[in-house]
C-alpha cells in the first residue's frame, strides 16, 4: 500500500477482554515500531520489529501485552485482559534502515476500554 | 521516561509571525528528528538532523543542534494557520534501536 495502514481505526471494548490491533507496513520496511499516546501526552514507545524478530521489547508495560510480526510484514499488538489504562491511541511506525531512520506512521487506533 | 523534552509547552502565535519550539534530550545520539501531528492521529516527518550537523534548512523550516548543551530548536518562519498542530522531537539514541519521542509543543496559529 502506499502508507502504513492499521486496523480498526477505533475499537471500544469492555474491561477484561482481550483486543488485536493490526498495522500493515509500507512494503519493503524491514523495520517496524508500536508506540502509544495517551490524551494530549506524548509517544510512548512499546516494541521494535527488525525483520520478524523484536530486538527490543523494553516499552511493553506489562505481559498483557503482546506482539508478533509475521513475513516480515504484518505486525498484531494484542492486549490481554484490558483494564481502563490501557486506553489510548496505538500507533505503528514503520522504517527502510530501521535504527534511527525517517519513521512513517499509520493513523493509529483509538482504543477505549469502558 | 521521555528522552525529549519540549519547550514550551504550548505557544500561541499570530499568522505571519516566526515559532519556535526548543528539545532536550539526555544521551549520546546518533540523529535528532522533527515530526508534525494533527488532531491526536498519525505523525508526519518534517526533518532529520544529524549528530555531526549544526543547522539545516527545509522551506520554511531551520532546524539546529548543539549536541554539546544536548538541545535542538525548530523555527517555523512565516507562519500560517494551517501550521496549527503538535510538534515533536525525536531522538535515534546510540546505544537503542528505536526513536525516542518528546512530550511535544502544541502550536496555535491565530489567523
């Protein structure tokens, strides 16, 4: 696709279930990145995808969070047992060189848990 | 924790006037990024500095750094209305793989 596309666009769910949100890369981005943004916060970063394997992990918050990256291409964030925090806006990021290059970044999903 | 931090917070400005947005960060880095959001969604890259570089020009845009005070600064000149947005700086630290975000300037151009 022409940009970093990511699905659902909102998603509104109840506390305790558990959610997946997807981001498609720009194709040929070895290099893929989550972040999260709480309301009128900044970027907090979650995980780092170079190829299929994460290298860095550091930013998930808990082991209810989850991601994998298949083919190198499509990435899955899944959040098991949502709780009120967990509400924001996740956005995906994906990168040519991966380290430090331009980051181009998909228009995220809001998700709310109520 | 957040690497950048961005000053002010918020800066409101008339149409026409220059803005100016300020970024510190903490570690060795290897480059230092400006990004643009509008309306709390996707972010827009705008700039990319690197480590050994001083100044560089984009349009309207200057951006600087002196790795040595660990800050850079993002001049918007001749704003417009349409500039109205939040502004981000981004750090590609040395020793981690991933961009680094700032806590962001909101900017307000008043037409």
């Amino acid at each position: 696709g022409a940009g970093v596309s990511q699905s659902p666009s909102n998603k509104v769910t109840e506390k305790g279930k558990d959610v997946e949100l997807r981001c498609d890369p720009i194709s040929g981005h070895t290099a893929l990145y989550w972040y999260r943004q709480s309301l009128g916060q900044g970027l907090e970063f979650l995980i780092y995808f170079q190829g299929n394997s994460a290298p860095d992990k550091s930013g998930l918050p808990s082991d209810r969070f989850s991601a994998e990256r298949t083919g190198g291409s499509v990435s899955t964030l899944t959040i098991q047992r949502t709780q009120q925090e967990d509400s924001a806006v996740y956005l995906c990021a994906s990168s040519l060189g991966g380290w430090g290059t331009e980051a181009f970044f998909g228009q995220g999903t809001r998700l709310t848990v109520v | 924790s957040q690497q950048g931090e961005e000053d002010p917070q918020a800066l409101s400005i008339q149409e026409g006037e220059n803005a100016t947005m300020n970024c510190s960060y903490k570690t060795s880095i290897n480059n230092l990024q400006w990004y643009r959001q509008n309306s709390g969604r996707g972010l827009v890259h705008l700039i990319l500095i690197r480590s050994n570089e001083r100044e560089k020009h984009s349009g309207r845009l200057r951006v600087t750094l002196d790795t040595s005070k660990k800050s850079s600064s993002l001049l918007i000149t001749a704003s417009r209305a349409a500039d109205t947005a939040s502004y981000f700086c981004a750090t590609a630290d040395t020793g981690r793989r991933a961009l680094t975000f700032g806590s962001g300037t909101r900017l307000q151009v008043q037409p």
